[in-house]
C-alpha cells in the first residue's frame, strides 16, 4: 500500500454496497444479521408482493425508514464526500437506497437500486420525493392507484439510463474503490470487473472476502471507516 496515492488519480468511483452504512446501524442484506435472513424477500420486496399486499409491503419499507433514520452517516462518509470536494471527477455509485451517502451531503450520487425516499406512481409514471418522516406521507396517487417505493426489488429491471450512466463513469475511471458489497447482485456485480478492463486500479475494502476479491489490485480487510481512513491517510 506505501505507492498508493489518490491524487495521482483523476477519476475516481466509490462503489458503495450495504456494508458502507452497516457501522452507521444500518442491517446489511447477506450474512449475520442481514435483512434477507430475516424476511422473505418473496413477501416483502418483489411486485407480485406488492399486488397481493400493498400496505403489507409499505409497513415493511416504513420500517426501514424509521430504522434508517435513527441512523447518521460515519466518518466515512464524510471521508468520501470530501475527496469529492477536492477532486472535481469524483463520483459515487451506490446500491443503497438509504441516501447516507447525500445526508453526507455527497452530490454526485448514483442510485443504482433507487431511494426509499421516494415513491413512483405506476399508473401515471409518476415520481414524488417523501423524505421527512418514517411513515410515507402518502400511500395512494391522486389518480387511486397505490404508491411504490421508488426501489428497484428483486425481479424487477434497473433504469437503462443510470446502468449506461455507470458503465461510462466506470470506463473512464482510473480508480474504482468498492466499499462494502457482497457483489453477487447483478449488473453490480459486473461493475468491478469492467473497472479492471478499463485499466482502473481498483481497491476493494470489505472485512471479509468476497467472490470477486481475486480481480482487486488491492484488498483492505477492515470496516468502511478505518478502511477509507487508512487509505486517504496514505495519500494527504
Ligand atoms: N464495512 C465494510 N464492509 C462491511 C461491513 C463494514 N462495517 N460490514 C459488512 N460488510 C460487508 C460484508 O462482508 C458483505 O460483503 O458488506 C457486504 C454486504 O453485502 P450484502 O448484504 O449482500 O449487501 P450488498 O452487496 O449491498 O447487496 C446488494 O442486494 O438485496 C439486494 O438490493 C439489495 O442493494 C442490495 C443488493
């Protein structure tokens, strides 16, 4: 790690998994404690659940707002946010829907799998912002229909425009630090692999192993905090 210094370097990506908010108390998805060992994904976060129990399905993404809201962005974070400042070429691409990364005041932010504070209107196409409280603001459009989560769930499609979005930031990258990802939900998981076949140098920082840990130049084993901590401390 003595070479490293991330000013040599001029377009980086965070790439941001559940683990980054997992010090701030956010559950990860996988592993001890993770969210799909406690709940069915297949009653809770798909559209024929949805359809079958709509005020089921909005109590348990309440939930996760109340949850996430009890929660602050960790130094990390702000570590991240302020490479960001620095340099102008910086972006964040994350599979997180629990917008740690712009309570951080992050703003070049993509969200890869949406936002839970923001609901869509099937019927209408419609996207409205509910940001402020636990309990949405409203759970039907004014047309009649039921409100969604704005969240891409497990069989549904992600938006065309910010998967392309990624792919060309990624491509043009030539530092791809990824932060706390199982990386086995697709396309994500092919991120990193397309980083290293642009030629970035790509980082990842997980305390454990994962599937794609052998394509990384470097591996840091340690929390997202003290991980980012350690490696921005090498380059200031
Ligand atoms: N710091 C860094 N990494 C951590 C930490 C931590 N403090 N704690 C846990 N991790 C790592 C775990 O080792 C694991 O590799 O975070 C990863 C979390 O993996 P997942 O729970 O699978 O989360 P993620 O990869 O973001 O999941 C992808 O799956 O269900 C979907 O849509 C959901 O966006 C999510 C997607």
């Amino acid at each position: 790690m003595k070479s490293f210094n991330y000013k040599e370097y001029r377009r980086i990506i965070f790439f941001t998994g559940a683990g980054m908010s997992a010090e701030s108390g956010i559950p990860t998805y996988r592993g001890k404690g993770g969210i799909w060992n406690e709940y069915n994904w297949e009653d809770f976060a798909c559209q024929s659940a949805f359809d079958l129990n709509p005020e089921k399905v909005l109590e348990f993404h309440e939930l996760r707002r109340i949850e996430a809201l009890k929660c602050s962005p960790h130094p990390g974070y702000h570590l991240i946010r302020k490479i960001e400042k620095e340099k102008s070429n910086t972006y964040i691409i994350t599979q997180n829907i629990d917008g740690m990364h712009q309570r951080a005041d992050s703003k070049n932010v993509l969200e890869l799998h949406g936002s839970l504070w923001r609901m869509r209107c099937q019927n209408e196409s419609l996207i409205l912002e509910d940001k402020l409280t636990g309990s949405y603001s409203k759970k039907k459009c004014q047309c009649g229909f039921w409100l969604r989560p704005d969240i891409i769930w497990f069989q549904d499609m992600l938006n065309d425009n910010i998967v392309s979005l990624a792919n060309n930031l990624i491509n043009k990258s030539d530092l791809f630090i990824s932060i706390g990802t199982s990386a086995v939900v697709w396309p994500a998981a092919g991120f990193p692999k397309l980083a290293k076949k642009s030629g970035a140098f790509c980082i990842e920082i997980n305390p454990e192993e994962t599937d794609l840990s052998y394509i990384y130049n470097k591996t840091i084993r340690m929390r997202a905090s003290e991980g980012l901590n350690t490696l921005f401390s090498l380059g200031s």
